[in-house]
C-alpha cells in the first residue's frame, strides 16, 4: 500500500522538525570558547584542590558542582597529580564522605595532559571522547555535515515515490549522503585531538618538562614546544624556572650536573621519576636566598606579654594585611662554647591593621621588651617550593656541599628524595613554617665538627619529620639550633615533630637541640641503632615517647639546661647508658633490656 501525499508531508514536516530540534541543541550545548572545565589540581590553584592520598571528596565535589552548572563541560584532573578515588565514595546527597578511604579506583594521568572526566548531564558533547578536549572548529564542523545530512534524507524522501526503500533516486541520494555522516563520525574520532583544544591554557603554562639524552638537555613547555636545547643543565632548568609562574617541573631519566646554585621561587615542584640525579657542586645547589627580608626594621612602642595578639608599632608604612613579619628584642641565649650570642624571635603574620597596631594570627611565645629593643622586620615569604623523587648526590663528605637552603619559606616540602655524600649539610631549614620532610633516605653526611643530614634554625616553627630513613655515617642526622647573620640571624626554632624515622650509625647524636633554642619538640616512633646517641636536647620542652633506641655506645638519651621532658614508654636495649637528664625530666613506662 502506498504513502499518499498528506502523509509524506507530515512526515517531512516531523523529520525536518527533529532536525531543527537536534541541530538547536547540538548549536547550544556544544562546547563553546565561553565554556571551561571544572578543575582539580594538587597545587592549590584548581577549583578544587587535592594535596591527600584519597581524593574522594575534591573529585566528588568537582562532579557535583560541574552537574549542576550547565556552563561546565568535563571535570580536567590536572597533570602531573595522581588522584586516588573509591568505587562508593559519594552520599546520598551526591557528596563524598571525608572518612571514606576506600581505594578501589586509580585515575592516573600516564599521556601527562590530565585527565578529562565528561558531565554526563550536559548535553550532546558527552558524545565526544571522554578523555579528549574538543576542538569548536571540529565540532562546528561535525555539526554541519549533520544538518546536511539531515536535509537531504528529508528533500530525498519528499521526493521519492511511493515506495521510497524501492526508488533508485532515493538509493542514489542516500549512497552519496552516508559518507557525510561517516566523515561527521571520522573526524570526532581523529580531528578533534589534533585541533587546538577548546580549553587552552596558553596564557599560562601549567608544566614543563626536562630530559636528558647523549650529553644534550632538551626543555619543553606544556604545549610540547621546545624552549632550550643544550649541555648546560643549570641554564635548562633556569630556562624552565622562568617559563612557568607557578606548576610542576618534570624531569625524565637522567644525571643532571648542578654546578652552580639555582634560585627558587615560590609554587614550582621539581618532581622527578625513579632514575632522576642531581649531581651537586661543592656549594649550595637550589636556595631561595635571604632576598625577602626587608632591609629595614620598625619598633615597638611598648612591652608585649606572651599570649598577646596585638602590637603597638610606631609605624605602619610599609606593613599591609597578610605579611608575614618577624618580631624579635635583644634578649639572647649564649652558646655552648660561650662565645656568640643568638637573640629571641618569632615569624608571626598580620591579619588586621587598625591605626599603628596590627593584630596577628596567633598568640606571641615569648614578650618583648621596648627597653631591649623590641622590633618586627617584614619578611616576604617563599611559599610552596616541592621536590619530589629525586637523588641528589653531593661533592663528597667534609666539604661544603649542600642540596637544599630555604630562607624564610612557607610549606615547603622534599618527599621521597636520597640525599648523600654531603659535607656541612644536605638540606637547610632558616626562619620556615609548616614544612614537611617525608619518606626520604640520607647517607653520608658528614663533615668534621658539623654535618646535618636536616638542620632547622632560627624563628621555624611547625617542621614535621617523618618516615624518613637515616643509614649510614651522619654525624647530626636532625639539629635545632641558631644561625649566625645580620638580619636574618634572630629567632629560635618552635614545634618540631620528628615521627616513624629510622636512625642507624650515627657518629655523634641523632637528634640534637643546640643550646640557643627554645623548641618544643615530639619526637615518637622513631628506631634508633648503633648511634653514639640517640636524643640530646639543651634548652628544649620535649616529649620522647615510644622509641626503640638500641645499641648506642654513649648514651640513649641525654637532656640539658633549661625545659622540661616527658621520656615514657621507650624501649632501651643493649645501650653503654640508657639516659642522662640533667634537666626536669619525667621518665615512666620504659623498659629496660641487656643494658651496661
């Protein structure tokens, strides 16, 4: 039976109305130069940011948000973080729960351009690939072959006969019709990743990366283009230091020289693979530099007491809310050999300005006395510097080799680094807060009279040491003290947690607190062997609790001058002398076991 012409009119009419309809939402809900993803980055830049093992909740609350907003297209996990996630992670509210930890899932960015999660919400774009960025060229393209498509499948049909499977013209117009659509498909699939991405991040590069190969280091920015090329290791990773504000520097495979210091800067991560060398000179290889302390310095204009949170000042030029200012007076501590003095001090930073007084994010330590001088310096903080998986090797013990200074730094962390054959020392904390040292190894360092495998001096306050391993011939593997200077000299170091460590073959005390301090120190968990001491501590509160420190051949622990320390629930074997306190010290619920 054949189709009369009212029924092949309203036939046409529909088809012709379902493609206007498709055409319509293919034009307003394809991705668009106005469009940006929702972002989940580890560096604290992103939407939503990530810094933990489990990312649960960042990744849940990006899907949320980009849900509920038609604007966003994908959520884009940013390169290089590894995001951890669980198969059942979100509530009922679509929310995850903070203390899911399950981890049944890795999203792991292995291609290093980041991950890209569609909305399955948001319209005909879910339909591209989901691990591509889209091009709008190629979609609007895709778009068109379509429509044409459409139309002619509607003229082809208005105009065949009865019987349109069966008419020749019909045929005829659909074999020259289906390669349009194939194509539309063809070049979802291949043309959309070669043309430039919707999402460009031109104006500022996110990432760089660095290789070695035959003697010739070649840097590349984000966009894979090459910005150096050459045998000078310094002037390529400067080269990369100088083509990102902030991001990660990566490096590939390979020995690299560093012959002379590098300057840091704030927000880069130099982040290595499991082969990465940095072969260091008989200096200080990366250091920020003591260039962020003002030159200047403003007095008080009365007493300040411990606990107080406001300061009287007779000027405030200079001065805004949010610098980080180090208070300090005469009052000093003497060193042990009697012979230098190191003053008072703390970092402390300002939260309100009202007139000549500024109000400060915590309570005060310590008081100040205007008699003694009483005074804050500004000090432009060095914020989030990163190294991650790399072994740095020194010019060799007993010379002045070292890996690492900070001065006046925030947040800062080494993770997963082997640091050895150091002289004086391999890394160096000065007037730093809230930095962390995690899972690293130490071997050989050693010099004469110094050697610190860690040294953390001056006004640092919360550094936390942990999962660390220090094996073999260091002769302080962890000191506290001062640092001798000019206007960097003041302040005494604070909290110091030092937690999960191994200690092995120390030529002189693990862990030391030299007397010109005021630290309140933790120091738990840790395994100590065959070290001339373990713990001595001047001048420090402290609390030692839960070590295993055995076969010390001068003393387990050994507490001087002022403080006062708990010593609970240790376990001392096989040790010349398990403890020495000439300080107030509490000691309870150790056990002792084949002592001398």
């Amino acid at each position: 039976m054949g189709i009369n012409g009212d029924s092949k009119r309203k036939g046409c009419i529909a088809i012709l109305i379902f493609v206007i309809a498709i055409s319509a939402n293919i034009t307003f809900h394809a991705p668009s130069a106005m469009g940006s993803p929702v972002y989940v980055k580890g560096n604290g830049t992103g939407d939503f940011n990530s810094g933990a093992s489990n990312n649960n909740v960042q990744i849940a609350q990006a899907l949320k948000f980009g849900a509920e907003n038609f604007d966003f297209k994908c959520v884009h996990l940013k390169s290089p973080s590894r995001y951890l996630t669980g198969y059942t992670p979100f509530s009922s509210a679509g929310v995850a729960d903070e203390g899911d930890s399950d981890a049944g899932i890795r999203l792991i960015d292995e291609a290093g351009k980041g991950l890209f999660i569609p909305l399955m919400t948001n319209g005909f774009y879910n339909l591209m690939p989901a691990n591509k960025p889209t091009s709008i060229i190629s979609s609007l393209v895709v778009h068109v072959l379509f429509f044409v498509f459409c139309i002619g499948v509607v003229v082809a049909y208005a105009n065949a006969g009865p019987h349109p499977l069966k008419d020749p013209s019909f045929r005829d117009a659909m074999k020259a019709l289906l390669p349009l659509l194939f194509a539309s498909f063809l070049l979802v699939l291949f043309l959309s990743p070669r043309i430039a991405p919707i999402y460009d991040t031109s104006d500022e590069s996110e990432y760089v990366q660095i290789s070695k190969e035959s003697g010739i280091v070649t840097v590349k920015n984000e966009k894979g283009s090459v910005i150096y090329s050459g045998s000078d290791d310094v002037d390529a990773i400067e080269t990369a230091l100088n083509e990102i504000d902030y991001g990660d520097i990566l490096f590939e495979n390979g020995k690299y020289d560093i012959d002379r210091t590098i300057r840091l800067k704030s927000d880069i991560s130099f982040i290595g693979n499991e082969k990465v060398t940095f072969n260091c000179f008989n200096g200080i290889a990366f250091d920020t530099g003591s260039g962020g302390y003002s030159s200047s310095t403003i007095l008080l204009i009365e007493h300040l007491d411990e606990g107080d949170t406001n300061i009287n000042l007779s000027s405030v030029a200079g001065l805004n809310v949010g610098d980080y200012i180090k208070i300090s007076d005469d009052f000093s501590i003497r060193n042990l050999n009697g012979d230098t003095d190191y003053k008072n001090g703390e970092i402390v930073k300002i939260i309100a300005i009202d007139g000549i007084n500024i109000e400060i994010d915590r309570p005060l330590y310590d008081s100040y006395c205007k008699t003694k001088n009483a005074k804050i310096r500004k000090i432009s903080m060095f914020e989030n510097i990163t190294f991650k998986n790399i072994n740095f090797v020194g010019y060799g013990i007993e010379t002045s080799s070292t890996a690492i200074r900070f001065y006046g730094a925030r947040n800062c962390n080494i993770t997963n680094c082997e640091f050895s054959d150091f002289g004086i020392r391999a890394t160096v904390f000065l007037d730093c807060l809230d930095c962390v040292i995690d899972s690293n190894t130490f071997r050989r360092v050693f010099y004469t009279g110094m050697g610190y495998g860690i040294n953390i001096a001056n006004a640092c306050d919360n550094i936390t040491i942990t999962n660390n391993s220090f094996l073999e011939l260091g002769r302080h593997y962890i000191a506290v003290g001062s640092n001798t200077g000019h206007k960097i000299s003041d302040g005494f170091s604070r909290h110091i947690t030092i937690q999960n460590n191994v200690f092995e073959d120390c030529a002189d005390e693990a862990i030391n607190t030299h007397r010109p301090n005021r630290c309140v120190i933790t120091i738990t968990d840790n395994d100590f062997y065959n070290c001339r001491k373990a713990i001595e501590l001047s001048n420090s509160n402290s609390v030692i609790k839960n070590n295993n420190i055995v076969g010390c051949y001068a003393t387990g622990i050994e507490t001087y001058g002022t403080g006062s320390h708990l010593i609970e629930g240790n376990s001392f074997r096989g040790n010349e002398r398990d403890y020495m306190c000439e300080a107030i010290s509490e000691i309870k619920d150790n056990s002792f076991t084949k002592n001398s």
